[in-house]
C-alpha cells in the first residue's frame, strides 16, 4: 500500500527515534555518575560490595511531551567470583514510551594474589523484558492515513546484553554488546527493526595517590542499524577531605560519521550531534549525589534549553576491606 510523501517525510526524521525507543535502556552520561553498572553488565558486583544508583532525566522543561527518563538499579557481589544485579526503566519520548526490566548475572575471575590487589576479569549478561508504546490518538489529519490507527500500540519484547570488562588497578576496560537479539515486533508497521545491536567499549585510567585523583576515559559507541558512532571524552576530578569525597568533570561527545537507512532507502543524513556535559556529586557515608547538566551543539538542534540529571545513590555491604588503589568504581 502507497505511504503518503507527507508520512515519508516524517518516518525519515523520526527513525532515529523508533529505533531508540525500542532498543532499551539509552545511552546517556549516567555512567559518570558512579554507575557504570548501568551500561556494562559485567560491572554487577564488581567491588566488594553493593549499590543503588536512582536516576531522573529530564530534558527541554518548557516543551509537551519532552524526553525523560528514570532508572533504579541495584547490584551486588552474591559470591568470591559471583555478582548479580537488577535495572527498571521508564523512559518517554514524545508519543513513544517504554518500561523495563533487566536481570544481570557477573562472573568475575581474580588473578591477584591476595583480596586487596585488584586485578580482575568479569563477564556479564543481561537479560531484559520491555513493553514499547505508541500513543496515536493525537494524530489528526485531513486526509486518512491507513498507516495510522489512531489507538494506543503496545509490543512487549525481550533481549540481552553481554559484557566484558578488565581492572588492574587504576586501569579500567569494558566491552559490551546491548541487544544481541533480534526479536520481531509490529509496533511500528511500516518497517520492522530488529536489528538494534549497539556496541560499546570503554577505557580509562585514574591519576594520583593523595588526596586529588583525575580521570580521563573515553567511551565509543556504534549502532549497527543506524551505522551512527559516538565518542564521549571523559575527565573527572576527584577531592578526598575527612568523611567526604568532591568530585566533578566534563564530557565532550561528538559524531564521528552519523546515517541512517531510513524510510524509502533515503541518502545519508548527518546529525552533527556535538553534546557537552558537566558533572558534579560528592561521596558522604554511604550515599552519593551527582547533577548532570548537558548542552546540544552542533548542526540538529531543537532548543536552546539543556538536559537536567539527578542521581541518587547508596552503597552496603561497605564494611569489607577496600582494594588497594584509587579506583572509585569498584571501591565503594
């Protein structure tokens, strides 16, 4: 059946977004707030201990139906080489929303003498369960589109995650495969997308043994549907004083090629995505706070308004002895 020039128009914009929508947990700068474990599932029970990591995105305040997203996870070490982990998710996008749930399994192998010396190997998987809606019952046109039912879709859908990451100390390495599964679903029906494999690997390092530690990183991405790839450079800074920990950094993210086979084998179209964030959070006992704040720049700009993050955080099971480095993410 012939699809109007004007539902062409607007499916080549909007299958970024679909194709988003329906991959899952989206890849913001969470991870920068102490919560790598939301990204790479091989960080479950990584430490010695556990945490719970609560997280509230919001973006453009002004506009109706703006983009947000609120994540709870919590993981922990169940065993010498074992941890486990959960996340829910809400997350809108304009009329596309979508909840989940994500179960997380880590198998860490140490390869340091004693308990204090990190050096560690982890393999993780998640597997996730998501429920994607459309809302259609705003869309009004003059001429019937037989595209559009008017109603509210729902498709419910499952896929999993692997993940490797590597600590030697100060050194860190993660690789992680999200959405390794293609399962079909007809919630959008003009073209099926089921291949919404998402690559990510990271690296970095933390600097300093007194009471100030810097860390670079940087994190790549590749959407292998979109052929979109990103990198985020990281920097953090971190303050140690008596009972407190300060820290704060920046994040630069760009595109390194951006396209789409979008509707009706269109051309490429470049984004220009460029995003800059800035981050700070402190460390108090066994909680932890951070606000994110980023800014869009570049060629596709919607608002002038940025994106507000908040997390909150708590971490148990701290009584045990701490690895013998300056390593944040896994001691707690």
């Amino acid at each position: 059946m012939a699809i109007s020039k004007l539902t062409a128009l607007f499916l080549f914009f909007l299958l970024p977004v679909l194709c988003s929508s329906q991959e899952g947990l989206p890849v913001y700068h969470d991870y920068l707030s102490d919560n790598w474990y939301l990204i790479h599932p091989a960080m479950a029970g990584a430490g010695q201990g556990g945490k719970v990591r609560l997280t509230a995105r919001k973006q453009w305040f002004d506009a109706k139906r703006a983009p947000n997203l609120q994540t709870l996870n919590a993981h922990m070490r169940i065993s010498d080489r074992s941890g486990a982990g959960i996340i829910l998710l809400n997350d809108e996008n304009g009329y596309h929303s979508q909840t989940g749930i994500k179960l997380t399994y880590a198998h860490h192998l140490r390869f340091s003498r004693d308990l204090i010396d990190l050096h560690q190997l982890s393999f993780g998987l998640n597997v996730g369960l998501l429920q994607s809606r459309l809302d259609e019952s705003e869309f009004m046109s003059l001429v019937p589109d037989p595209i559009v039912s008017g109603g509210n879709l729902q498709s419910t859908y499952y896929n999993v995650d692997l993940g490797l990451s590597y600590h030697f100390l100060e050194f860190f390495f993660h690789v992680t495969l999200k959405n390794l599964l293609g399962t079909g679903r007809d919630l959008y029906t003009v073209e099926e997308i089921d291949n919404l494999r998402r690559y990510l690997v990271t690296s970095g390092y933390v600097f300093g043994k007194n009471s100030w530690q810097y860390e670079p990183s940087v994190l790549f991405q590749y959407a292998d549907y979109t052929r979109e790839s990103m990198a985020d450079l990281n920097f953090k800074v971190y303050k140690q004083l008596t009972g407190i920990t300060l820290w704060g950094g920046m994040s630069y993210r760009t595109s390194l090629e951006s396209g789409s086979k979008a509707a009706l084998n269109a051309a490429t179209y470049g984004q220009g995505l460029d995003l800059l964030t800035a981050l700070a959070g402190f460390n108090y006992g066994n909680f932890m706070f951070s606000y994110t704040y980023s800014y869009q720049t570049g060629d596709a700009i919607f608002d002038a308004g940025g994106f507000h993050q908040i997390t909150l955080g708590y971490d148990f099971l701290k009584g045990k002895q701490p690895y013998d480095c300056k390593c944040p993410a896994v001691n707690y």
